[in-house]
C-alpha cells in the first residue's frame, strides 16, 4: 500500500492517485465536518470543499509525518470550516442590516422596516454586476443554497459563495453612502 506522500506525488499527474487518498479519507474528513456543523448536507459541502482545497494545493504537500497526510487534510478541512463561519457571519450581518432573512436566519419579526428604507433599492440592485445580481435574486429571492445558485449559474458553490458576498457588500456601501449623504 502506497503511502498518503507518495499518492499525492503522484496525484500531481494521475487523479486516480488522488482518488485513493479520497477513499481513505472523504468519511473521516465527513465525520469531522457532520461533528461540527451537525447538518449532513453542511458536512458534505464542507468535505467536498475540503477535498478541492487539498487537490488544488497537492503540489503543495510536504511530508512532515512520514508519509501520512492526515494533519495536511485535518488543517485544510479546519481552514475550510472556519472560513465558512466567516462568511456565514458576514451574510447574516449584510442580511440583517438589509432586512434580508433567508430560511436559516428565522430571526423574529419583530420590526418592520418602513417602505421608504427600501427606496433605492431596486437601482441599486440593477448596479450590480449581472453575475451578482442573479446570484443574490437566486440566493433570497428563490431561496436557493449555495450548491444551488452555482448550478444555476454553471459555477462552484464556493464561486456563488463570492458572488452573493460580494454583491451583499456592494449593496451595503451603498446604502451607508445614501444614509452619510441624507
């Protein structure tokens, strides 16, 4: 059996290679993702991000626990969840401040936003790159996950990720500017 360094040696020109360290690893990575976002599907993203991270960075991989590229995976699947949090942390934010609640914000409705707060808010959506302003309309409007809104787009769930990040922070500094100039 040929260790974890030497698979991903020659992972660099045979994906099978990089299939194998797959096999040894997708269900403890998933385990360990399943035991921190306690959500299947979350875990299954997180995995799957896990694994494109470390097919990225193969090249990358130095051999510091003779031949064993567990930690290596271990660091990038902590890299990937906690940049998760990040993001989910900004996109609640964005969406609080924007009055903007997707299902998993069930945040009690305890004000409404006066109509007038709203006002703009349609040219500033038609402002926006085409790219994010379809991405955050499939994001709230459909309600549609990340996995989704990337289908829809024909990209990666991590490139909707921006897209809807970026479009939130777009919409944020225009608003502030709005507020500053009233």
């Amino acid at each position: 059996m040929k260790s974890d360094a030497r698979l991903l040696r020659a992972a660099r020109k045979d994906p099978a290679a990089f299939r194998q360290l797959y096999d040894r690893y997708a269900e403890a990575i998933y385990a360990y993702h399943l035991r921190r976002a306690k959500e299947a599907e979350a875990a299954n993203d997180l995995t799957a991000e896990t694994f494109a991270q470390a097919w990225l960075s193969r090249a990358r991989f130095r051999d510091q626990v003779n031949g064993s590229a567990a930690p290596w995976l271990y660091g990038i699947a902590r890299n990937v969840l906690l940049a998760s949090v990040r993001q989910q942390r900004l996109e609640r934010a964005a969406c609080e401040r924007l009055g903007i609640y997707d299902r998993l914000d069930t945040l009690p409705g305890t004000a409404t936003p006066e109509e007038s707060w709203l006002d703009g808010l349609d040219d500033m959506l038609e402002e926006l790159p085409p790219g994010q302003r379809e991405a955050l309309r499939l994001r709230f409007e459909d309600d549609l996950d990340y996995e989704g809104v990337a289908t829809a787009l024909e990209t990666t769930p991590t490139a909707a990720r921006i897209r809807v990040s970026r479009g939130l922070a777009s919409l944020r500094r225009r608003m502030h500017k709005m507020e500053v100039s009233q």
